[in-house]
C-alpha cells in the first residue's frame, strides 16, 4: 500500500514554454463570465500566427471581450504533469467561410444551436509543471534508505530516491 506525498512541488514554466505546451494540446476549456457567474465550456483549438483559434459549444452573446483558456495535463495516478492558462481579447469568427474552414477542421460539440469559433489573441500564457515527490530536506539521521518495495531481488537495484538496497 502506498500513500501520496504530502508536498508534490510545482515549477513555473516560461511564457513561451506555457504557449509551447498549448499549442501541442488539443483540448482545453473556454473561461467566461455569463449570468455573474463563471462558465467553463470544454473546446478544441489550433495556434495560428500568435493567435489561438477555438471551437466551442457556447452562445456568441455571451462572450465577453476577454476570456482564459486553461489546458492541461495531469495524470491523478502519478500526480505528473502541466497546467497552462491563456488570457487575452476574444472576438467570434462572422466570416462565414473562415468559421466553416475552422469548424471542419476542428471536431468539436454542439449544444442545441450554440457551435461558436472564438480567437483569441494572445496577451499572456502562464504555465506550471507538477512534478514528482518533493523531499523537504534530508532524510533524519539514521533513517537511511529503505527499498523501494518489500519483495526481496537477488540482483542490487536502486529505488527511488537513488540509494542501492541489497538482498539480506
């Protein structure tokens, strides 16, 4: 039985890294506020010429002038992974023939009559990893290394935190 660390740390990533990280990602959510109230709607997007395209399944009313767009990826299994938030001016795609091209290009969901295709320009991107177990310090005089596992391996090996553990 194994438990969760009690500390998993987190590193900012660069604007350029987080936008890096966006790009290569196809799904993400549509931050909004609607009714004094936030809205997340999930959405697909592209990145073209610094600018983010996305599809989502959201009235074009009631899109504000600015809106986030939050994408990440973080396994809860090992607590790995990247969460990224894009900020800037939104604006619906009216031009019939660009709002199809994106629409076709990009799969997406519909709710009753809402298919809206949003860009986003963008004016900021934030990004955090969160990374593996976190150890506050040293480990207190005479805890020593433990194997990683209870089983018992005739061959030596290291466990995770770099220290041989050997067969008695």
């Amino acid at each position: 039985m194994s438990t969760r660390p009690a500390v998993l740390p987190m590193t900012e990533d660069s604007g350029a890294e987080a936008v890096w990280l966006l790009e290569g990602s196809p799904l993400g959510r549509l931050v909004y506020v609607q009714r004094e109230q936030a809205a997340a709607r999930p959405a697909r997007h592209v990145g073209e010429f610094g600018r983010l395209i996305v599809r989502t399944p959201t009235p074009p009313a009631a899109l504000p002038l600015s809106a986030a767009y939050p994408v990440d990826d973080v396994g809860a299994a090992t607590d790995t992974g990247w969460t990224v938030t894009a900020t800037g001016p939104a604006d619906v795609i009216t031009d019939p023939d660009e709002a199809v091209h994106y629409q076709r290009t990009l799969p997406g969901w519909e709710h009753g009559p809402h298919d809206t295709v949003v860009r986003i320009r963008l004016q900021s991107a934030t990004g955090f990893r969160c990374g593996l177990r976190h150890r506050a310090g040293p480990p207190a005089r005479g805890a020593g290394c433990r194997p990683a596992t209870t089983r018992r391996r005739r061959s030596r090996r290291r466990d995770v935190r770099g220290c041989r553990s050997r067969d008695r």
